[in-house]
C-alpha cells in the first residue's frame, strides 16, 4: 500500500482527504481499467481510482501536481515489475 500525500486535498463524501492510498495493481485493474471504450487517459483514471477505491470523478478534482505524483508512482511500480523479470 502506498500513501500519497496531497499537496491539495480533495472532498470525498464531504471529508476532506489529505492522502490517497493506493493498493499495488494487479492484472484485473488493468483488464478493468480498460473495459469501457475510453482513451489512455480515461483508462490511467480509471485505473487510479480502483487502485485507491475512489470514484473517477474524485481522480479527476485531484490537483495536477498530485494527479502526477500518483502517475509517477505507478510508472515507478511497472517499470519496476518489468525490470525484476
């Protein structure tokens, strides 16, 4: 589990969250992510809020800078699962 610290939080459910957690992705995200017919960018948001249990819409309200915190730690994890092989 990985905690990412927003550097602007965000409301969910009328909470304000200061951190995401995001779970380590597994090959059912990924086929899940990309079942809808949607772009790249769709499937990345989709993918990040069934990795954080969070709704798209509360993916999307995030501040870019956190948006790209979270892209980079997933970027990170697969290109680090990739490399152990």
């Amino acid at each position: 589990m990985q905690k990412i610290k927003l550097s602007n939080p965000v409301k969910i459910d009328g909470v304000e969250v200061h951190e995401i957690s995001l779970r380590t992705p597994k090959v059912r995200d990924l086929i899940a992510a990309g079942k809808k017919n949607v772009d790249e960018a769709e499937k990345e948001v989709n993918l990040i809020a069934n990795l954080g249990e969070i709704s798209p819409e509360t993916v999307q309200e995030l501040d870019l800078r956190d948006y790209i915190k979270i892209q980079e730690w997933l970027r990170d994890f697969l290109s680090a699962s990739t490399q152990k092989n």
